[in-house]
C-alpha cells in the first residue's frame, strides 16, 4: 500500500480540457487527490465553437461554449487541480514499490499517476473543402441541437446520409425554412423509419450522388458548392448554415491498445466509468454513450472522478467504502 507518493507521482491524471475532464478535476481536487490535467491541443472541447449554448441548465439566457468550459476551467482551479498544456501520445503499467500505477508518456513530459481519467472527446469529422474551416461557428455547425434555433426560416444544408443526419435534418425542419440533405450515394443508410419521415417532409429535399466542394461567404456562410458525381455538373445552393454529420472521430489513439474500445473507437465504460484496465477510468465523448451533450460529459467526469477517488483510497489502504473491485488492483 502507498501511504505517501513521490512529489512526482499524481493521484490522478486527466487526460482532455472539455467539460468531463475539468468536471473530473472539480471533483478530484475537492476530494484532496493531487490532480493533474493535461489540455491537449487534439482534446479541446468541441464546444468551445459553439457561439451560444442555450440547454445548458442554470444558464436560461445562454453561454458560449468557450466561455463555459473557462468557467468550468476557473472552477478546478480554485480547488487546487493543476493544469498543463501537453499532448499524451501512450500509456505504459509500471510499478512503483509494488504499488500498481501508470506512466503518461506527453509530448513535451512524462507524468506517473495512480489512476488516469481519459475525458479526451472527439473530433467532428471534416469534410476537408475550402471554407469550412474558415466558417465554422459562423454558418458551419456540427451539431443541430445546439444551433438550430438560430435558423429559423433561414435555408441550411445537411451533409451526410446516416441516422445522426436524417435526425439533425428532421430537427432542423422545426426552423429552418428548407433543409437540404447532400449525400454522396443514390440511397441513405439510417434506419428505414428515419428514411420514411424523411421524405415525407416537405421542407426536406435531396441532393443525390453529390458532394460539397466549397463552403462560400464573407463572413458568414452564404452558399456551398456542389458536384454531382456521374454527371460532374457544378452548382451552386443558397445556405446560410451548413450542418456536417459524416461521422465522429474519438480521440482515443493513447488507449488503443490498453482499455477496450467499441468497433467505432470508444472506450468502453460501466456505470461507474471503469474501464478494462484496472486504474484507467474515461467520461464524455470519447466513451461509448447513447447522447453527447455538455450535460452528460459533466455527469461522467463527477462519476469517474468518484471512481478514480475509490480506486486511489484502496491502493493507499484508507478507503472507507466498500471497493467493488478490489481482485482487480491485486
């Protein structure tokens, strides 16, 4: 049992400076753990491109995304969790005096911890056409939910043919005045229900066999260029919101080969955010989970940290709850 650990050893490290890892640093540092939590460049939140968070609760007026996650930031640091900006590139188990633990191997250090939280999101799948990443937040969203209601009867297209487009698309519709569909194939993926309510939607139409090549405008979309492929006729399709759902990358490379992930690349979890991997607990995103909200990264994070805080307190041997897991950290 570790009573003391070395000044450099950590209780826990996080790995992601979005709502669920700084949630996890909250907590972790309020339950007197010294924590660490590494921002890495590929890890920032997703929403700090969001202008306006509206359902965000206790904010009825609204917040933008950046503005949220320094608030969430200011909050952790307050309570004693320390902060870097460094990129994990892998994990390795070690030992220290026969006490389990893990070593984060960054870009720019190398940090041992008892128990390493990963909260390290993903990153919305881009098209890679001029314009859009010049636009995004300023007509290029990810993420109807969230933007919708500043379309209403406005025209917005939506990229993509799976079942999170032809949601967000059917979403939509409740603003915007025509919500276009673009898809690169002649049928949809989603499930046929989606498909059926879909088309029986008269402010939805299709484009087939199609592909966005340029997202045009000043400062805000205005328009995006369009190709048909069998014809490779070029046109041109009023928008002032382009809404991109042709997948989501988990930024989970660092755990690849250490914690189970799902055929998609998330880490799997239990309810208590565990993963595989005796000492290595994930929240937000980058978890497999039915909804991706701010709300929901947050409630991960307090649990994981609660986890990771049980975890740390049986290893030390002062644990005063029952650890359901104890075989595990043998």
């Amino acid at each position: 049992m570790a009573e003391k650990l070395p000044d450099h050893v950590y209780d826990v490290v996080i790995l992601g400076g979005g709502p669920g890892g700084f949630t996890a640093g909250i907590y972790a540092a309020r339950a007197g753990l010294k924590a660490l939590l590494l921002e890495g460049e590929t890890s920032v939140s997703q929403i700090t491109a969001t202008d306006l968070i509206e359902n965000y609760p206790g904010i009825p007026d609204g917040i933008g995304g950046f503005e949220l996650v320094e608030r969430f930031k200011t909050q952790a640091l307050k309570f004693g969790l320390e902060t870097t900006r460094d990129e994990a590139k892998s994990l390795l188990r070690i030992s220290l005096d026969n006490v389990p633990a893990w070593e984060v191997a960054a870009e720019n250090k190398t940090y041992a911890a008892l128990a390493v939280i990963a909260a390290t999101g993903t990153n919305w799948r881009r098209l890679g056409v001029p314009g859009e990443e010049a636009h995004i937040g300023k007509g290029v969203s990810f993420c109807a939910t969230c933007d919708g209601p500043f379309y209403r009867n406005r025209e917005v297209v939506v990229v993509g043919g799976g079942d999170t487009a032809l949601q967000e698309a059917l979403f939509l519709t409740h603003f915007a005045s025509r919500v276009t569909l673009i898809h690169r194939r002649s049928r949809l993926r989603a499930a046929a229900i989606l498909q059926e309510r879909a088309r029986k939607n008269e402010k939805i139409r299709f484009l087939w066999d199609s592909v966005v090549k340029e997202i045009r405008g000043k400062e805000f979309v205005e328009a995006v260029l369009v190709e048909n492929l069998p014809s490779k006729e070029v046109s041109q399709v009023s928008a002032e919101g382009v809404f991109i759902f042709v997948g989501l990358t988990p930024n989970t490379a660092p755990f690849s080969r250490i914690v189970n992930l799902d055929e998609n690349g998330y880490i799997v979890t239990d309810q208590e955010m565990k993963t595989s991997e005796a000492g290595i607990f994930a929240a937000g995103d980058c978890t497999r989970k039915l909804l991706r909200q701010v709300v929901t990264a947050c409630g991960d994070g307090a649990t994981a940290a609660f986890s990771a805080q049980l975890y740390v307190e049986a290893l030390k041997g002062r644990s005063y709850l029952a650890f359901s897991d104890e075989a595990r950290i043998k």
